[in-house]
C-alpha cells in the first residue's frame, strides 16, 4: 500500500493524491450491482460538494493544522515526518482519523497569523509549525483567543515565566536555547578566549528571540566580554545580499577578537556569511567559529563547496539515539517519501526537525486519546498535555511551563574538509567527554572544560595549537608596543637615539624581562611588533592601550586597580609598594647604651631566672653550709650574693649540698652564654655607624607643612593627595632619580616617596646618606599590585606573558635580573655589612631559660623527696625502739607478776 493510503489533508499547499481505494471496501460473498454502485455515487457526490478529501467513517476525527514555510529545508524536513507519522497513525488506528491541514507561511509571521486563524475557523484541534520564534508568537496570540494548543519548534531564551504567562497555549517543541547557550559558553572558557564577536540574522521585526541576551549573561559568568556584535536583516528584505554581507564582513576585520559565535541564520545567509569571511582570511589561523543548532543541523544539506568554506568552524547539534527499530523503521519511510516528493534535494536523511515534528504528532494524538468524551476541550487537551510525559524517537520528554524539558545531550561536531566529524558530547550534569556517559565517573576523558576533546579538533587554516581566537600580528602590521620616553628611574627603561646607528636604542630592566617573555613565547609563536616611544604619564600611556592606539606598553606601569578596568595587566614581574626616603645623621651618644644589647624582656626574664635560682639555692643550702646562718633576710643576701657574683665569674664560697652544685653548674652555662652574647651585641652597637633618620613619622610633616618629593608622572602624587592626605603646594614634582640628593641637600624638600623598586635602586646607590622610614616602609601598609606589561582587555597574549613570566620567576631568571641591574656599588655593600644591630631578646634564649628553671626546680623537688624519706625512716627507727623498749618493760612486769603469784617456783 501506498504511504499516503491513510493520510489526510485538506488545501494541502504541497499537492498529494491518496489512493482512495479502502473508502469502498471488500465484501466477501455474492455482490449486487445496487450494493456497490449506491455508495459509490453517494461518494463521488460528496467529493465534488467538498474541497477536501474526506474520509467516511463512523468514528471520530482529529484534525491538526499545520504552518510551515515548505521552501526551506527545514520546513520540506518537518512536511514529510508529520505524513509519515500520520500515515502511520492512521494505519494503526481503529476508532480514529487524522487530519493535517497544512499552510505554507512562506516565512512571513503576518501570513503565519492569517493562516492560523483561517486554521481556527475550521475547528483544528491544534496548530503545529512555525519554524520562527516571531512566526510561533503571532500564531501563539491569536490561538490564546481561541484557547488552541500551538506548537512551535522555535524557541525563545525568555525566562519563565514569562513566556507561560504572555502565551500560556503555547508549547515550545526545540530544544532550549539556554541550554544551547551554555555549552557554547563551555567552549569559549575550556580555550581562555576572553573576548568574542556574536553574529545573527534579526527577524523582520528586528528581535534575536533574546538569545544574544542569553549569549551574554552566559559569557559573563566566565569574564568573557563581548567587544562586537554583527546583525543582519533577514535576507528577505536585501536585495543585494551578497553585496550586503560583504560589507558587514568588512566592519570585523578592524576588530580585535576573531572568536566568532554565529547564533542564527537563515541557509542563505549562513552561506554567504562563511563564503565572504573565508575569501577575506576570517577563517583563517587564530580564528574561531561556533555555530549553534540552527545551523549545525542543516550542514549534512549544504553543498560542498559551501562546506569547504566553513573548514574549521565548530558546531552543535543534539544527539539522536539511531540503534533503536522505531527509528530505523521512520529512516526508511522518511527517506522514501522526502525522496518522492523533493527529488531536486541531494540529502535525504532524518534530522532533528523532523523528529521533533513526528514527535509532535504523536504526543498529540496521545493526549487526544487519553480525554474523556465529556470534557474533549482545548484547554483540557492542553493541560493534559502539560501533565503526561512522552517517549519519542528524539528521546523522553515533557513539557515545563509551555517548554520543551528534556535531558539535553549535544554533539561537537568540526567541519573538515567537505564534511565534518563528530568530536564527542556535551551536557549540563556531565560536561565534556568523548563517549556518551550516562552516570558519574572518574574518566579523564570526561570533564568541565573542551581541552578533553581538543587534540581531536581540526582548527581553520590547519592550525595545530588552539587559536588565540585575537587579530595575531603581521609582518605587514606588526604589534605597536609603547615605551615610556621620559623615566625618572633610567635603569627601568631607558630610551635613547643613537647617533652611529641612526635608530633609537630600548634598555633596560623592563626591557630585557620582555626580552625574555618573548624567548619562551617564541616556542609556540612568535608575534611581530615593534616599539614606540611614549613621552606622556603612565595614566595617559594605558588610555591608549585602552583606546587601542597601542596594543600594549612595555614599562614599568603599576597595577591598580582603576587601570585594570579597561586594559589586561600581565603577572607583576616585580613588587610594589609606596615607601618614605629621608637623609640620615649620626645618633647622637646615649648614656644608658649598655642597656642597649638586652631588649627590655631579655633583661626582665634574665632576672626572673636569678632571682628564682637565688631561691633555690638558700632553700638548698641554708642546712648544711655555715655561710647561711644567721637571720632569714641575713640567709637571702649572702644567697643573693653567693648567685649574683656568679655573673662574672667571681664567685669563691663553698657550696656544700650536691643539689645546689648541679642548679649552680647549670647557671653558670646560662651565664656564660648570656655574657658572651652581650659582649658580642655591645662591641657590635659601639663599633657600627650609629645613624637615625631625620624623619620618622608622616604625621610629623603634614603637621609641619613639610615639603615632600615625587615622580609627578605616575600616580603617587594623586595618591599623597588623596589617600594620605598631603596638601598639593606641598608636593614637588621630581623628574629624575639624579634630583632627589640635590633636592634632599639643598632643604627643599624633606622626604621622598617612591615605589618599593625605586627605592632600592636609589637606595644601592646612595645608601650612606639616606634610609627607609615611617610606617610607610618596605613592610608598611602602602601596597599596590606590583609592576607589569599593559595589553588590551581580552589580549591572549597578556595570559601567555604572564605564564612566561612565572616561568622567569620560578627558574630564577628574574633574580638574576634584578641582580644584573640594581647590585649595589662597592661603598653600599659596605654600609649593608653593618647595618643597624638589633637589641637581643628571649626567644634567642627561652631554652637556656628552661634549661636553667627545669634544673633547678628538678634539683630541689630531688632533695625534698630526701629530706622526706629521711625524715620518714628516722622516725620508723624511733617508733621501733619504742616498741621494742614497752616489750621488755611488759616482759620483765610479767615476770614479776608471776613470780609473786608462785613463790614456790
């Protein structure tokens, strides 16, 4: 039998001829001519009356209109499913017939509108079609009137439930856009492309279906920026669209990021879009395309050549499980009849439209089926719909608020060649992985980022890195990097004209660190550049950078905070904080320097130990030594005095008890260590230069008005205004590192602030006259971000410097730098050999200081313990004779008694 022998339709737009031969019948058994011929007639009669086929029958009917553009692939796609699974349907059904009335919108929502209410007018039950989310939203408000489900297989990124709630008759039969949305995301952060370039075909009204705002939030979520976005008209309203996107194309070769993410598109737009970025180098190395299901899905229908030109280009569609019978059954009826009816189209194979739309019909004919005659409503067909779940050949599905919900599995998908390649899967519980995953494993293969997939991945122009997805420079158009001309610190960056070599000469210690970045750059690329001197602040130099006049500075720029809002710092390749230069002069002589050697708690804790080894001492000693007799406070001095003397070795009195000679050899340890440490820290603190800055505190030259100096081309004077609170008059601008003694000697200025790399440098080189002081020091609270390269927001190669530089950092090339450029001279080296001697405290000696206590209070415990036992055994002894004596006296009183008693014994 045929396959439209049981399909129905009514105007049908695409013409079909079913055999009407079952309408008749077959009787068994003798036949009269009247019982044939009077149904036939009435038959006939009743096609010529109708404009329809219809079918006669006893049972009840479903009729399900249908809007589609059918001169697209999509729409021919979506036709020749709904026959098949109406043609089935009515193969299998007994008690009922559908009917499709189908309507050709020809990609026009106002027709789609007009259609769908000629469609209400002859009672469908429901409307499924519109390709196009301005289409699905017209058709959705006029069946919201007459309360008819409408299913689209377009979708909005509207959030619930917005959507619900302006058309609550609406179901959304495609997959979410948001889902769509994040898996894209997914593959712009698993690469670090931080900045991107949208691309989508508008609708007649202008809207995205709000999937650029879906894009954004998504690509926020991972710091990615958006530095453009191309919208195209719908190509229905160009008349020269190729001329058209030729000139759009155009506008994004001045842009900066070649990551380009083409969300919709009409067929002819999409090959327009590629054929024209590939003939201008768009897809090329360093470029990046993403396309989403729209597009991707129709790749198997385009031509070769059109294939070709999209070489590179990524992709997603949603997985189809195809090892199931009822797929392969509808593959095989799909291809016959796509085949029969569109013969001028090359592919014939199911794609995801056309399940949907199969799906479409027999989730409807279900819901229908599962009504009770007396409530066989629209709005009880919608919510019965709305609460069932259904199985289909794309998969277990329902729906949530009018949308589609459904697990969602993506396909990567690479276009190599003149076909493309299946690369692994996406989905939101499981992320990346090269295998279907059905639960959650350890697999390596298997993870939150692409780079599971990327060896597989065939990049434009035959790439074998991953793109930096940024306009890479060329020998023709090199890489503007920009130099401060004018440092107040040359040995930073230097800038000079050389007369012999007629060119200007770039040094450094800024200088030779990028030097270095671009030897370990150069072992995957190598980017063209060249340098541009800059005479202006360091505030003006990264505006630049952010207005792109230059793509990065090379200097010795400050992170902060306020700069990192518009451009890209690199790792700070050194440290940075704000400290306070000012002259030295001899210390003056102090009487009480022999106190100088102890900090105050060395010398409390040193005479807590005496005194508690004093004590010690007299209670062991005050028995047996004949030097302790005498009243108590007789017995503490001379043990005072006996310990005391002890400090210098002068001690000469006996000591008598085996206790005290242990407590006492153990002090004297003490003391022989402590002495010699002083000894030591006094000779240091006498012999050293003794010099005190003339200016300890910020306080003290705000209060007094006192004139400071700094490098007025960076930001440290704004922030001796602002944060530290100095009166502007009061700031003098310092131009060059050779001023700053000239200004120190000459009184007009009386501290100095400079960055913490400054002042070493200035500091190695005039380090006799000049110190760190105040809060403000090295260590002081006045931090910043270090000192960095600029580049541009999104830049991938301020990423790759910044591991360079780590690189530098963790293989000691950057010390041996800094060793290079700031070693200090001979006379520093000097001054650093003795520098300020720091007074000695008890953490150096704690375990002396246990030493001596645990000894002594060991020795003492040691000898109570032997005074007790003593004590103890002498008096068992008395209490022994004692016993002994009262029994001899209790005998001989015995004795006594009985002698008396028997005087003839």
């Amino acid at each position: 039998m045929d396959i439209n022998s049981k399909f129905f339709s009514k105007n049908i737009a695409t013409p079909m001829e079913p055999d009407m031969s079952f309408l008749i019948g077959t009787f068994s058994g003798p036949l009269k001519l009247g019982s044939i011929f009077f149904p036939s007639v009435v038959t006939i009669f009743l096609l010529l009356l109708s404009d329809t086929s219809i079918i006669i029958s006893a049972h009840s009917e479903i009729s399900i209109g249908s809007i589609i553009n059918v001169k697209t692939r999509v729409g021919k796609e979506i036709v020749v499913a709904m026959k098949v699974a109406a043609h089935n349907f009515n193969n299998s059904s007994m008690h009922q017939t559908l009917y499709l009335h189908f309507r050709d919108s020809s990609g026009n929502p106002l027709q789609a509108a007009y259609t769908a209410e000629e469609l209400l007018k002859e009672n469908v039950q429901a409307i499924i079609g519109m390709e196009t989310w301005e289409q699905a939203a017209l058709v959705a408000d006029v069946a919201n009137k007459a309360e008819v489900p409408v299913v689209s297989f377009s979708s909005a990124a509207i959030k619930k439930p917005f959507a619900s709630l302006l058309w609550p008759f609406l179901l959304q039969m495609n997959t979410n856009i948001n889902e769509q949305i994040r898996c894209i995301a997914a593959i712009v952060h698993s690469f670090n492309w931080h900045r991107v370039i949208p691309i989508y075909e508008a609708d007649v009204y202008g809207g995205d279906s709000g999937i650029y705002a879906a894009l954004t939030e998504a690509l926020q979520r991972f710091g990615v920026d958006i530095e453009y976005h191309l919208v195209l008209p719908p190509s229905s309203l160009l008349s020269d669209e190729s001329k058209f996107i030729q000139e759009e194309v155009a506008k994004l070769l001045s842009k900066q990021s070649r990551v380009f993410i083409v969300l919709q598109a009409s067929v002819s737009m999409a090959i327009g879009l590629f054929k024209e970025a590939k003939e201008v180098g768009l897809v090329g190395k360093d470029s990046v395309w993403i396309m989403t299901e729209g597009i991707t899905s129709l790749l198997d229908s385009f031509d070769t050549s059109v294939i070709s030109s999209m070489e590179g280009a990524l992709g997603i569609k949603t997985y189809i499980s195809e090892d199931n019978s009822p797929f392969v059954q509808f593959r095989h009826q799909f291809r016959k009849l796509f085949r029969s009816e569109y013969p001028e189209e090359d592919y014939s194979d199911v794609g995801i439209y056309a399940l949907r739309a199969h799906d479409s019909i027999v989730f409807l004919t279900r819901a229908i089926n599962r009504l009770r005659s007396s409530n066989n409503t629209s709005k009880a067909l919608l919510e019965t719909i709305l609460k069932s779940k259904f199985s289909g050949l794309s998969g277990d599905f329902h729906f949530n608020s009018g949308e589609l919900s459904q697990d969602s599995v993506f396909r990567i998908v690479n276009v190599v060649g003149r076909r493309y390649k299946e690369l692994g899967f996406w989905s939101k519980k499981f992320g990346f992985s090269s295998s279907l995953v059905h639960k959650e494993s350890t697999d390596k293969s298997i993870g939150s980022s692409m780079e599971v997939l990327a060896n597989l991945i065939y990049w434009p122009g035959n790439l074998k890195r991953t793109p930096k997805g940024w306009c890479m420079p060329t020998e023709a158009k090199p890489m503007k990097f920009a130099v401060p001309g004018e440092t107040s610190f040359k040995k930073f960056v230097k800038v000079q004209w050389s007369e012999s070599s007629k060119e200007i000469n770039y040094s450094g210690f800024c200088i030779d660190v990028f030097f270095e970045v671009l030897k370990i750059l150069e072992e995957s690329y190598s980017p063209p550049y060249e340098f541009v001197p800059y005479n202006g602040t360091y505030d003006n130099l990264v505006d630049h950078v952010a207005d792109k006049t230059f793509d990065a500075v090379i200097g010795d720029v400050t992170i902060l905070a306020n700069r990192s809002k518009y451009v890209e710092f690199t790792q700070p390749f050194a440290e940075s904080g704000l400290t306070m230069i000012v002259p030295v002069k001899p210390q003056a002589d102090k009487a009480w320097m022999f106190l100088k050697p102890f900090s105050k708690g060395m010398w409390g804790m040193t005479a807590a130990i005496l005194v508690y080894t004093v004590l010690i001492v007299w209670l062991l000693e005050r028995r047996s030594n004949p030097e302790f007799d005498g009243p108590w406070h007789y017995q503490l001095s001379t043990a005072l005095w006996f310990t005391s003397s002890s400090l210098f070795f002068a001690q000469r009195e006996q000591i008598y008890n085996n206790h005290a000679r242990v407590a006492v050899s153990v002090w004297l340890f003490v003391v022989l260590a402590l002495s010699s440490s002083y000894t030591a820290t006094l000779s240091s603190m006498l012999t050293a230069p003794r010099l005190e800055a003339n200016v300890t505190d910020i306080g003290w030259l705000k209060k007094n008005n006192a004139i400071v100096g700094c490098d007025g081309s960076s930001f440290v004077k704004r922030y001796l205004e602002n944060v530290l609170g100095f009166n502007p008059v009061n700031i003098r601008n310092i131009s060059s590192e050779y001023n700053y003694p000239e200004e120190f000697e000459s009184g007009r200025i009386t501290a100095a602030f400079l960055e913490v790399p400054y002042e070493k440098a200035f500091l190695n080189h005039h380090c006799q006259g000049y110190t760190v002081a105040g809060s403000s020091g090295r260590y002081g609270g006045d931090r910043f971000g270090g000192l960095g390269f600029v580049f541009q927001k999104g830049s991938p190669i301020a990423a790759d410097a910044s591991q360079a530089i780590l690189t530098l950092l963790e293989n000691g090339r950057l010390k041996q730098l800094e060793i290079e450029w700031f070693a200090p001279t001979s006379d520093c080296l000097t001054t650093q050999s003795h520098e300020k001697t720091e007074s000695l405290t008890w953490h150096s000696f704690w375990g002396l200081y246990l030493l001596s206590v645990g000894t002594s209070s060991l020795c003492y415990l040691v000898f109570v313990s032997h005074q007790l036992y003593e004590h103890l055994h002498e008096a068992y002894r008395n209490l022994r004779t004692k016993i002994v004596n009262m029994t001899l006296l209790f005998m001989i009183a015995l004795e006594k008694t009985l002698s008396l008693q028997n005087p003839w014994v």
